[in-house]
C-alpha cells in the first residue's frame, strides 16, 4: 500500500469517526424548511428568531457531509410560555 493511500485512509476514519448521533426531537433548518414549505434561507431566519426569542435552542452536532463530518446547527423546542410582543422583561 502507498504512503499517499494510507494516510487518505486514516485521515478518512478519522473524519468519519466523529460523526455524532442527532437525537430525536432536534431537526436542521433544511429539515424544516421541508416540513413548513419554506425555502431554506427563510426557515434558517426563522429558526435564529426562534432562538432569540427563546422560544428553541440551537446546538451544533457534528454530522457526515460528504467523505468527512462537519458541525451543522439543529433545533428543538422549549417547552414553557413565550413571553408577549412588547412586554418589558424584569431585571434580576
């Protein structure tokens, strides 16, 4: 085997190895964007509102893409009351 071809494999199972399971409940932007009939820009503003608002959190997995793994942001809910449109928030 080639020095070139066993460094590719190795950097290959490096990459692949740190590949992270998303759990349930947590969905990609694009995930969304399909399930909402949104384009994907759109849904991805709609998820960062989301957030802001403190309506979802946001946490970034690290998932296959392509030969190797890279961090992609997903979404879940938080369960609990949103607080109204213009409402001043207490300071502690």
């Amino acid at each position: 085997m080639s020095d070139k071809l066993a460094w590719a494999r190795a950097l290959d199972q490096l990459l692949t190895t740190r590949v992270e399971a998303v759990p349930p409940g947590w969905r990609s932007a694009e995930d969304l964007a399909k399930e909402m009939d949104l384009c994907y820009e759109m849904a991805k503003i709609k998820c960062r509102d989301l957030v802001k608002a403190g309506l979802a959190e946001r946490k970034d997995f690290r998932v296959k893409w392509g030969r190797g793994a890279r961090l992609r942001p997903f979404y879940r809910l938080v369960s609990g009351k949103a607080p109204r449109r213009g409402a001043v928030q207490k300071q502690p």
